[in-house]
C-alpha cells in the first residue's frame, strides 16, 4: 500500500497499520482494493477478512470524498484552459454539471488520422498493448513514439523514453532512419529536434531479470533520467518461453506472475505520470464467434441460473452462450466484432497471455494485416494477392473504439495512414486481365447436335 497516502493523502493508516505490510508484500494497491473481493484479497495476504473489509469501505468513502470536493472545484474553476490545474490536465468542456479532462500532454504518432483514432495520443498514466501478428509493424510504431515523446509540448512531452526488449536489441540504425526522413523533425530547431541520447534501452533474457528491472531499476531510471515513454517490445515472449500453459496448474502460476506484473507497471505509471506501452504477440483462434450460438447444446439450457419456470429452454441456451467467453472475447480481443468486420476467412487471432493479462492493461490497440484481394488456387486454397494493414483502438479509457480501421503502411519515417477516398467507389470500367478469356463467345459455344445419351 506505498501509493495510500499518495492517492488519498488526509487518510486516516492509524487504524490499519497491521495490514500495510503483507498488503505492500503483496504488491496490493488502492487501484486492487476497489476493484477485487476483499476476501480475495484477504485470501491473498493472508489477513483477516473483516479488517480488510472495512479498509476497503474506509477507502471508498474518502475517494467519493475526494470526487466530490475536486468536481465542486471543477465547476468553479474559470473556463480558461490554463488556469487552476496542477496536475497537467485542461478542462476540455463543462456541460450540464460534468467534466471531460484531457492531459495536455500526450504521446503522439505525429500521424494525424491514427492520433484522431487515439482522441490525441498515447495517454500518461495508463498501460497502452499495442497487438498483431508478426511483421504488421508493432514494433516500427514504438519506435516512432521514443522519437515524438522528446518534442516539447503539446506536440510532446519533452522527456526522454526508455526501451526494454525481451526479443531483439533496439534497432538504432532503423531509429535514425526514421529520425532523418521524418519530415516533421526536419523543420524544427536543432535544440527541439529528438535525439538518440535521450532513449535508453536494456535487453531481458528471462522473467527473473526483468522482475528485478521493473520492480528495482525502473522506477529509479525513470525519475532520473526524466522519462516519458516506458516501451516493453514484448510483453509475451519471456512468458511464453518458461511457463507451462497445458495444464490448470501452469495457467494459474502464470496469472499470478501476470497480475504482478500489472500492478509494477501501473504503479510506475501513476507514481511518474509516464506513458507505458507494450507489445504483444497472437495466437490463432479456430472457432468464429458468430456461430457460438448455432453450436448450442441442449444440456445447457437446463443451467438452474439460468433456467426457470417462466424462461423457454431456446432463451436459457441462448443467455447461456452469449455469457461464454468464448461470445465475449470478441469484443476485447479485437477479432471477430461484426461491426468492424475485419475478420476474412476465418482469420480469427487472440491476444496471448489471455484474459489474465487482458485485465491489467488500459487500452488495446490492434494492428492487423488484411488481405484485400484474393486469388482461387484449387480445392479450398485461396491465395492473397494483396495485402493491406489497419490500426484500430479496442477499447481505451480516453478514446472510443476505432471504426472503421485507419490503413496505414510503412514508411522510411514510420508508420504513416493511407489516405481513403472520398465518396462513394468509382464503377469498375475494365475486366480483370486474368478474367478476361472468360468473356470469349467461342469459349462458351456449344453444339446444338450432340444430346445426351
């Protein structure tokens, strides 16, 4: 419990000082106690049930205090964007009796149509996944954000960026590559021009040393080297190499190892107002959500939560499977929502590490590689002709869910949008060349004389 006095600091610890302890031990936060069981956590500790209990309601109660006191100075406060707020926030409109508060300084892409999906940027504060398969240019993209995190305000934050690799060292030749071709960085001044000097890096080979560098090493660098952007490249790759995922055993071990994980990087966050964003890998997913519901057995329609004298057995197997995670997870993992309709073929991904880790992160963004054209090859094999890639925020705290996808490719200065067209798609006024054959009259004449026997 280090950040109690930090988030409500007129709190009253007297009466819980027993409890800090094993609460600290056990990387508890104020963030874990409004937001888990408190006989979890009691659980967890190992506390009394009934002592953690009223911790939990004591805290509440002061943070609905504090909500209550900040929004009344909210509401007085003057209308100018400047004035009366220390903690690098603007008040971006006031109608009828609530508030939206925007940070003033954000992490952008200096793309103008990905920082739109991003409502501004990468937020301070918060854990930002950055998702897709491999070569759909996760990676190209962080690498753009440790160069525009050191633009000074409000194209930046003016701080310097630390990079930390499980996989693969920092690519500096592809970094200043990006650096001298990026055409926003050419017209600035020398002084406000990003520089290489201001990213600091460090490779992980295994989970015990990067736990000792997020845990010790970290939060020092942080605060030393003033940095904005803290970038793990990639958050799946040491878990997947030395924990046993085919058992209930090993699948619990490593959401425990995943929830602390969480709560160090949510604690840096916080703690330093810095923009943490990591990336992480996929794994194909073999079932489509939209037939979740025709796939249907009758023995779950007979669920006594379910079930009931007034509730046909059609509805209770319906609510059963809409329930499902297997019906949920299409509206977080960013494949197989109707409404983006981006899922060709199949072609269905889930991010790794599950929804363990999904619970720990703030926002997800999904990179995708779509095929917009396709070719028919025999049998039920189909080749793509060509291949596109899309940007689009999941979900976030601070932006809504990205719709449609924002194409982007990649450049010799990063990740850059495509523009799209406007209006609706021109008639086509040609055949395709390798189709045309098939509009050949001889092709298709026949002989009137032959009959079947």
């Amino acid at each position: 419990m280090s950040d109690l006095l930090e988030v409500i600091p007129d709190f009253d610890i007297k009466p819980y000082t027993h409890l800090l302890h094993s609460l600290e031990k056990n990387d508890i936060i104020v963030a874990d106690l409004i937001t888990s069981d408190p006989k979890e956590i009691a659980r967890r500790c190992p506390l009394p049930s009934a002592d953690v209990q009223r911790l939990v309601a004591d805290v509440i109660k002061a943070l609905q205090g504090d909500v209550q006191s900040g929004m009344r100075k909210i509401c007085k406060a003057p209308s100018s964007r400047s004035g009366g707020n220390t903690a690098g926030a603007t008040i971006e409109h006031i109608n009828e009796g609530t508030a939206t508060v925007v940070g003033s300084q954000q992490v952008k892409t200096l793309d103008a149509a990905i920082d739109q999906a991003l409502a501004g940027g990468f937020q301070p504060g918060q854990i930002t996944e950055i998702v897709g398969e491999s070569a759909v240019g996760k990676t190209q993209l962080v690498l753009g954000l440790l160069l525009s995190v050191q633009l000074p305000p409000p194209r930046g934050m003016g701080k310097g960026a630390i990079y930390v690799s499980t996989e693969a060292p920092l690519n500096t030749s592809r970094l200043k590559q990006m650096l001298y071709s990026h055409p926003g960085y050419e017209s600035m001044e020398p002084e406000d021009r990003p520089s290489l000097d201001y990213v600091h890096t460090i490779a992980t080979n295994d989970l015990e040393a990067q736990e000792h560098i997020l845990r010790y090493q970290l939060p020092v660098a942080v605060q030393r080297f003033k940095i904005g952007l803290v970038v793990l490249d990639s958050v799946a790759a040491n878990f997947r190499a030395e924990h046993e995922t085919r058992t209930p055993a090993g699948l619990a071990e490593r959401a425990v190892e995943l929830v602390k994980l969480g709560a160090m990087l949510r604690r840096v966050a916080i703690e330093n107002q810095v923009a943490i964003v990591v990336t992480n890998q996929v794994s194909d997913r073999f079932d489509d959500p939209k037939n979740v519901l025709r796939s249907s057995s009758p023995a779950t329609a007979s669920s006594p939560a379910l079930a009931g004298p007034n509730v046909p057995p059609g509805m209770a197997t319906i609510r059963q499977e809409v329930q499902s995670l297997d019906y949920q997870q299409q509206f977080f993992t960013g494949w197989g929502d109707d409404r983006q309709g981006q899922g060709t073929r199949g072609q269905y991904k889930n991010p790794a590490l599950g929804l363990a880790w999904a619970n720990q992160i703030s926002a997800r963004i999904v990179l995708k590689m779509e095929s917009e054209r396709q070719e028919y090859v025999g049998g039920n094999i189909w080749r793509d002709r060509k291949k596109s890639r899309t940007f689009a925020v999941v979900f976030a705290p601070w932006a809504p869910p990205t719709y449609p996808a924002v194409p982007y490719e990649i450049g010799t200065q990063g990740i850059v949008s495509v523009p799209q067209p406007v209006g609706p798609p021109a008639a086509p006024t040609a055949v395709d060349e390798e189709h045309a054959d098939l509009l050949n009259e001889e092709l298709w004449a026949t002989d009137e004389d032959d009959e079947f026997p």
